[in-house]
C-alpha cells in the first residue's frame, strides 16, 4: 500500500502539483485500497470509470493554479452529484440521480477536484451513529466494533481510513464535528449562510451547513476556500468576498482571549475529557491566548430546543418524498392517501419517522405556541448569550463529544442517549455560528478525543488559525491500524 | 337595477334577515415568472412545461422570491389605499396533495406583506366602502386532473408556484350585487395597475366567499360557511343566494349553523358540505426556514406611489370635472383602462359630451355584438373622433353618420375619406337647399295651402321631401329654419 494516501490533502497537492504523480496514479491508489475497505461500508457510490476519465483530462491539461488540482474526493451522499446516485442515506431515494450538481460540490470541481464516490450517512443526515442509513452502518477505522459518529458517518470513516485525501459533510447538530472527532480528524461546520446550502438534500433548514472534513488544519481551510462562496441561489447565503484562508493561516495567537464556558462541564463527563480540556487550555494559554471563564446560562435548554426545531423543519422538509414524483413509491395502495402511507411507511427508516412525528406534533396547533414558538424564542437567548460573551473574548475553547465512539448497537434503542452525544455541537448550530472540531488526545481505550473551538460570524479565519496552532503543539497521532484489509 | 334604496333582505317565515358577506379573492400575480423560481407563467401551455426543478419540489432545491411578484404586491396595495408592511414573512402551509409537490404551499400567515386598506364601491344607492383586511402572497399549486384517466389522476404543473395576491375583505359586503360592484371593482383597480389581468375564465381569479345571515337589527354576526373556490362572478352570486336562503331557512326551523367548507355545485345550483370545522387541516404554519423575512424600504413604497397610474375614482372625477360628464357617464368610461384611454382620445379631438354619447351608444352596442372589446376594436380612437366631430360641425347628419359609422366598422376606413368618396357630405349651403326647398313647395302647392290654413303636420312631409330630394343629406337643422321661413311668406 502506498504511503501517498496517507499524506495529507495539502501535501498530496504539493506532489500534484510538482507532478512527482500524476492524478490518474493517485486515483488508483485510492480506487484500490476503497475496493479492500468494503467492510467499513463508508461508500454507498462509487463511479471509478467517471473519476479515472476525469483524472486522465486533468493529466492531459492539468492546472496545477486551481485549489484542489486533479485531486480526487468522496463526497456525503447528501449532496446532489448530476448524474451520480445521491441517495440521503434513504430507501426512499435509493435509486434517485439528480440531473443537476448542488452548488458546493460544483464549486469543488471548479477548483480541479474529481468526484471519487458517494459516502455513506444517516438517513437524512438523522443521528449520531451512522447506524439509521438504509444502506448499513458504518465502522469507525479506529476499532471495528465501534461507530464512527454521525451524521457524516461514512465520510470520517472515509477520510480516517485513507479512502479520500479529505471531505465534505453536513452539520445541522453536530454532523460533521461529532464524527470528526470520533475519527481523529478535523471537521468545521462554517457560519450558517457561508456554503450554499441549494442541492443539498435538506434536512434542518435554519440548521443545516456543509463544511469539510480533513485530516489537518491547513487541508480544511483549503477546503474550506473551495467550497464557500455567495450564491443568489440560496436566499439565506452570505453576500461577502471570497477569503484565503489557507494563504492567511497563522500560528500566531497571542493574547486572544479564549472563552471557557462552565455550563460545558456536565454531569457524569468521563474523567478523561475533562481532563483533555484542562490539557487543550494548557496549550493555548502556553501559545500566549489568554483563559477566561465565562458563562452561557442558556446552554441546557439547547438540546430540547434542537429537538423541536429540527424535527420540526425536517417534518416540512421531508414532505415532498410522497411517491408522486420521483424516488420510492410503494405499490400497495388503492387511492392516493393509501399510495402516501405505504411509501412513506415503507420508504423511511425508524429515526426519520420518530422526527417527523416529533416535528409534526410540535407544530400542530394548540402545541405551537408551546413547544415551536417557545423553541425559536429560546434558541434566540441561546445565540445572545454567545453574542454577549463574543464583546470581550474571541474564541470559545470546549470538547467536542461528551465521550470518545462508542459500541455500534449501544444506543440504538436508547434514543435519548444518542441525542446528548450532541449535546456540545448543537447550541452553535442554533446560534448561526463556526466551529472546528480538532484531534486532541486518545482516552484510555486508544480512541480519538476531540476539542472544539467556537468562534464569531464569520470568523472562520481565526478558529483556523487556533486550531492550526493548537495541531502543532499537541502533538496528536491517530493511531489507525488498517486491521479491515 | 337602479335602486335608490338598499333592499336585498331575506324573509324568513318569521323575521327578516340580512346577508353578511365576506370575500377572499385570488388575484393571479402578473408577471413574467413565477413566485420563488424563473419559470414561465404563460397561460395555455403544454402541460408540465413550465416546471423547474423548484417548482417540483426536487431534493435540495431552495426557493429565491422574485422582486416584481413583490413590486406587484405593493402596487395592488397602494391601489387599495391599504397600509403596506415593511416587514413580512413567509410562512409554510404544510398538507398533502398530489398536485403540490413541496408538501406545503408558501404563503404569508401572521404577517402579510400589505395590511388593512379600503375599497370605494359606487352603488345605486349611493358610494359604500368595503374594508379590505390584508393582502398577502402565496404560491398557487398545481392542477389536477381527474377526467382524462377512469383509474388515474393525471398532474400539470405549470401553475405551480406562480405568485397569487389572497386580498382579504372586511365582512362588509350585504348583498350579490355589491359582490358583483366590489369584485368588478378590484379587477378595474388592478388591470389599472397592470398588476393582475382579473381573466376569470383562465383561474386568474377566483375568490372563496364567506356568508353568514342574521336579523335585521342584530348586531353580533351569525355562524358563517365558507364557499371555496368560485370561479366567476355569477356563480358567486348564485352561491350567496342559495346559501343565504339555506341558513334562514335552517334558523326559522330553530336549527344551528354549522360553520363548515362548502362547495357550490354550479350545475344543481346548490352549495353542498365539503368539511365541518372539526374535520378542518391543521395545515401547521411556521415560518419558511429557507427565506429571510422580507423587508420593504419606504424608498420602494415612495417610487412605487411615484409610478402608479391614474385609478379610476380619480379618473372619474377628473372626466366629471374636465369634460363635463355626468357621474353615470364618467363610471361607465373609466370602468376599463383601455375604454378610458381610448375616450380621452377621441375627446382631445372632438366633442366631449358628444364623444361619451356616441361611445356608450353605437361605439359600444357593435363592439358588443361583434364580441370584440375597446382595444381591438375596428374603429380607431382618432377615427372615431373626426366622425364625432364630423356630426358636431354639421358636415354630416346623425343619420349619415350612422352609415358611416357601419362603413368604417367594415372598412376600417377614416370618415373624411368615406364621406367625400361617397358623396355623404350633408348639404348645408343655405342657396341650395333654398332652392331645392322652393322646387318642392312649388310641386306641392296644394299641401302648402293646407299647411297654411292650419294642417302642420305637414311640415313632416316636406321635410322628409327635402331629404328625399337630397339623398338624405340636407342639413336637418338648416332646412328646417328655411322651410318655416318660406312657409311663412
């Protein structure tokens, strides 16, 4: 097995673009060792005959000035990809291929990057396991019986496993920074209205943001260059200029105040974590950032507010999969409600249904002004108590997870359980705002831990550049063994 | 019809009552694309051909509202005197039906783009006003088909999405004639405003009408049902009246009514149940995560006001006013943009009163039996004012003009050109028909001497001699100042 595909994305450029190989080589390179890792089941799609024609294009012309020259990747299969499967992880779109190419995706082929595959997720992008896709769970790189996270479940897996040089997922709770850390890599969920969110398979509207998934702090602003951007095609997108944050990222962060939030040290928190906290403080204040304590008062409501809001907008969302028109229709049924019932029964999996239920009751009327209406009204003091506290600091220091992957089946039938995995990752989707997940240590068992850093809107440059100082002083090593080949 | 008392009551067996009507009128937004994606809006086109990718609701499809649907909503506002919202939302209105592939239609609920306004309706009985509640967008869906298939139902999509104005009244309607005045009313104000085309035939509106009754005298409303979905000014009018005669008659038996959906069934003239208030959707509005809320600067509402037409209540003074029309006259001419543009016209180059006359009369009763409408009509506005001021400057009788009129329907041709190729010019020369007049008393002397000794009908007969004689073309009024002046000597 080449050591090439072990090297980071921006390295891999390095040798693309000093031609020391070529893009069709390296494709191989990864078409093969994908083809040995069936048993993670992190692809869903593959389309090698596609991505070697493109990758021979590119060598015939490349263009070593774009972002991602020649450079090939696997994408959530949330996406839309025209011409390519894009199934959401669903039965009800097994066999759904989308004539059009949502507009993250083709702002990564602009910059000369090649679609690899289709990453396996949650349905939906529903849940932290990876465990509710239709097309079977997938296995965390770390240890075979444990889960990699979800939502962008096939995607850590992918990227922890040398299958994609790097990735992009969904977060709408947690989805790309839950995973990341499970698999010891990085994962930013940018502001919300950075990436454009047309021809992504919606789940959460007001929640959902694409953002990538890498193995290092410089590989995800990279990324992160490629895939942001304006687009009128999406009236919540950010009208601003493109920055460069790779070209701009920096080591240097001394005296920025970096926020420790109490409310962030829960009951029952494995000792460990705790301590790799105490360690990633350590570590910035030893970099010259100032600690400071603050306080987020509203933070235990955040998760029962996550949970009338998603559901409620994915109730609304997940209405057009009716059979009529395209993806999954049953054939029992005599008249059109029976036709919506079955395909709707037969067609979503478990979680899908529990949060439409959820989502639908929670804006029926009488329970409106209740659970919704109360939901939004909370989720603004949420994003008021970050605004507050973002006057006098300029970053928020946190762990990702409240514990490392967990066992595949441990939370199945424990829905409750699996929803606090987000527990840390979903107040900044309410609040609109950036975070990065970054490896910071191992627990006992040998799994990744990862820490977050939450910054301002819009200030995705400089929790980069946190994070890019933090990465070369702790000194993390993920310690993946390939025991699936 | 030309009541100068308000009289439309029901009589029950034992009291008297009083409709109560309230509209909810459709207005078919006009313009080029639809609400949140650029497809076409173009009416009559081959199914299924004017769908995007949003319009049918694909995975990851995100809707982008369009500014003239917003410009439009604001205009149609200013034209009801209504107060326009400068911050609105769009809410989603969850349900499932085939032909509405989002799963819920976009629409506006709690905070409507335009708020309360007013309408001025010109009754027989004197001007009334109808308050108008609120004006808001939404999305129309798609079209269902039933009749094409025994086994299936066919779906066309090209109506899905396009931009519909809900314009909300006050309860303050009493009667279907009022309904009649206040929707044709709404459809002058907004074909004025270029805002919708008010073509009932193709869905452009429809309105669901609310009715409830309640005795003369009461003050607190009665339950009130709502007719869904009427298509054409006379349906609603025999809706209200089937409806109204329902409820009074169920109230004078002692029964209750049951606020509940109705369908009027135009061909058994009966509106039937379609859903109690019970069986009502919870349609589970909230805010579209996928638009901001929309905002309205007081700039766009000032250059909006700035660019707005003429309305027809000002029209109609300013014809009261300028031309010396009556109130009836001037309504009838400001009734339709094009009949008022093609009048102001014709009255810059001729005679005004006598251009509204001949319009109300001839101009209109032919465009009326060819079934043609003022703006494509075969006689030019400026045509028409040289034949009006042909008839003014005594150049031709009312009579000729009449014929000439027909030519000109049939030709096309301009009057001048008629009348001189058909040697219609009325004979005015006081020297000629002098003469002619002389020639004919001479002939007929006995019937002078009769005339004289007291007999006047006769002055008919000499007349008609007169015109006989000329080919009809003696100027009436001049041969009738001769012929008493050579009758007298």
């Amino acid at each position: 097995m080449s050591e090439i595909i072990k090297k980071n994305l921006s390295e891999i450029i390095e040798l693309l673009k000093k031609k020391e190989i070529k893009s069709e080589e390296l494709v191989n390179l990864y078409i093969d060792k994908i083809n040995k890792s069936k048993k993670l089941n992190s692809y869903i799609t593959t389309c090698f005959e596609h991505t070697i024609q493109k990758a021979k294009e590119f060598d015939k012309k490349p263009n070593i000035n774009s972002l991602l020259p020649g450079v090939p990747l696997a994408i959530k299969d949330l996406f839309c990809t025209n011409g390519f499967k894009t199934t959401a992880g669903s039965k009800m779109l097994k066999n759904f291929i989308p004539n059009y190419e949502s507009t993250v995706t083709e702002n990564l082929w602009k910059e000369g990057a090649i679609l690899l595959g289709k990453l396996n997720c949650d349905e939906y992008a529903m849940g932290s396991s990876n465990e509710t896709s239709h097309f079977g769970n997938v296995i965390n790189p770390v240890a075979k019986d444990t889960v990699p996270g979800g939502s962008s479940g096939g995607s850590a897996s992918a990227l922890a496993a040398d299958l994609t040089p790097a990735t992009i997922g969904t977060d709408t709770g947690g989805s790309i920074r839950q995973p990341a850390s499970f698999t010891g890599t990085v994962g930013l969920k940018p502001t919300y209205g950075l990436c454009s969110r047309w021809g992504i398979v919606a789940f959460a509207s007001s929640l959902d943001q694409a953002g990538p998934m890498t193995k290092s702090v410089k590989d995800c602003s990279i990324m992160l260059e490629a895939m942001a951007g304006f687009d009128k095609k999406d009236s919540t997108s950010i009208e601003k200029k493109k920055e460069n944050y790779s070209k701009n990222l920096k080591t240097d962060i001394k005296g920025l105040k970096i926020g420790i939030p109490k409310e962030y040290r829960v009951e029952n928190m494995p000792k460990e974590i705790d301590e790799l906290w105490n360690n990633g403080k350590r570590i910035l204040k030893d970099l010259g950032a100032e600690i400071i304590d603050i306080s987020l008062p509203h933070t235990k409501y955040a998760l029962p507010t996550y949970y009338i809001v998603a559901p409620a907008e994915a109730s609304s969302n997940l209405a057009r999969y009716d059979g009529v028109k395209y993806g999954y229709r049953s054939s029992k049924g005599n008249d059109l409600i029976e036709m919506y019932m079955n395909t709707r029964s037969e067609g979503f999996g478990d979680e899908v249904k529990r949060r439409i239920l959820i989502g639908t009751y929670v804006l029926s009327s009488g329970y409106y002004d209740a659970y919704y209406l109360k939901a939004q009204k909370v989720r603004q003091l949420i994003k008021k108590d970050f605004d507050e506290n973002f006057g006098k600091i300029d970053a928020i220091l946190t762990p990702s997870t409240p514990s490392s992957a967990f066992k595949i089946g441990e939370k199945t039938n424990d829905p409750i359980s699996m929803y606090l995995n987000d527990i840390f990752t979903v107040p900044v989707n309410l609040a609109g705002l950036p975070a990065i997940s970054i490896p910071a240590g191992l627990d006992k068992k040998g799994y990744p831990l990862g820490l977050q850093l939450i910054g301002k809107t819009l200030d995705e440059q400089n929790i980069l550049n946190i994070a890019y100082a933090f990465e070369k002083n702790c000194n993390f090593k993920n310690e993946i063994k390939n025991w699936w080949l | 019809m030309s009541k100068d008392k308000f009289d439309y009551f029901i009589k029950g067996e034992k009291n008297q009552y009083e409709v109560i009507i309230g509209l909810e009128v459709h207005a078919q937004v006009l313009s080029n694309s639809k609400l949140f994606s650029g497809s076409s809006t173009k009416f009559g086109a081959e199914p299924n051909s004017q769908v995007s990718l949003i319009d049918s609701a694909f995975p990851g499809m995100l809707p982008v509202i369009n500014k003239e649907c917003i410009n439009q909503a604001i205009r149609t506002g200013l034209g009801l005197n209504a107060k326009i919202n400068k911050n609105s939302v769009f809410d989603r209105k969850n349900y499932f039906y085939a032909d509405l592939p989002q799963g819920y239609q976009i629409s506006q609920y709690k905070n409507p783009i335009v708020g309360e306004g007013k309408v001025l309706l010109d009754m027989p009985y004197g001007s009334k006003e109808i308050g108008i509640e609120r004006l808001h967008l939404e999305q129309d869906a798609g079209k269902s088909i039933h009749d094409m298939d025994p086994s299936s139902t066919f779906v066309d999509l090209n109506r899905s999405g396009i931009a519909l104005m809900e314009i909300v009244s006050k309860p303050d309607l009493r009667s279907p004639e009022e309904v009649n005045a206040y929707i044709k009313k709404l459809r002058t104000i907004m074909r004025y405003l270029g805002t919708c085309d008010g073509n009932m035939q193709e869905g452009s509106l429809r309105a669901d009408v609310n009715v409830s009754v309640r005795k003369v005298g009461d003050k607190k409303f009665g339950t009130r049902c709502e007719i869904k979905n009427v298509n054409s000014i006379k349906f609603m009018q025999m809706a209200i009246e089937y409806e109204a005669k329902r409820q009074v008659e169920l109230l004078d038996e002692g029964k209750k009514i049951d606020q509940e959906t109705r369908l009027f069934d135009t061909k058994k003239n009966e509106t039937r149940s379609m859903r109690s208030k019970e069986d009502a959707h919870d349609y589970r509005y909230f805010p579209d995560p996928d638009l901001l809320p929309l905002k309205i600067e007081q700039k766009l509402i000032d250059d909006l006001k700035k660019s707005l037409p003429e309305l027809p209540d000002n029209k109609k003074e300013r014809f009261i006013n300028e031309y010396g029309l009556n109130s009836y006259e001037a309504n009838v001419l400001v009734s339709e943009k094009e009949i008022s543009d093609y009048y102001e016209e014709a009255a810059k180059l001729s005679d005004k009163k006598l251009a509204a006359t001949w319009m109300m009369g001839d101009l209109f009763a032919m465009l009326n039996d060819k079934g043609l409408n003022i703006s494509n009509s075969p006689i030019s506005a400026k045509n028409f004012a040289e034949l009006v001021q042909s008839i003014k400057t005594g150049e031709i009788s009312g009579r000729i003009a009449k014929e000439v009129f027909e030519i000109m329907v049939e030709s096309g041709d301009n009057p001048k050109n008629i009348i001189v190729s058909k040697g219609m010019k009325q004979q005015s020369d006081p020297k000629e028909l002098e003469k002619i007049i002389n020639e004919i008393l001479f002939k007929n002397k006995d019937k002078v001497d009769q005339y004289k000794s007291g007999k006047e009908k006769l002055f008919g007969f000499f007349v008609g001699q007169v015109m006989k004689q000329s080919d009809g073309k003696a100027n009436p009024q001049l041969t009738n100042e001769i012929l008493k002046k050579l009758l007298k000597g």
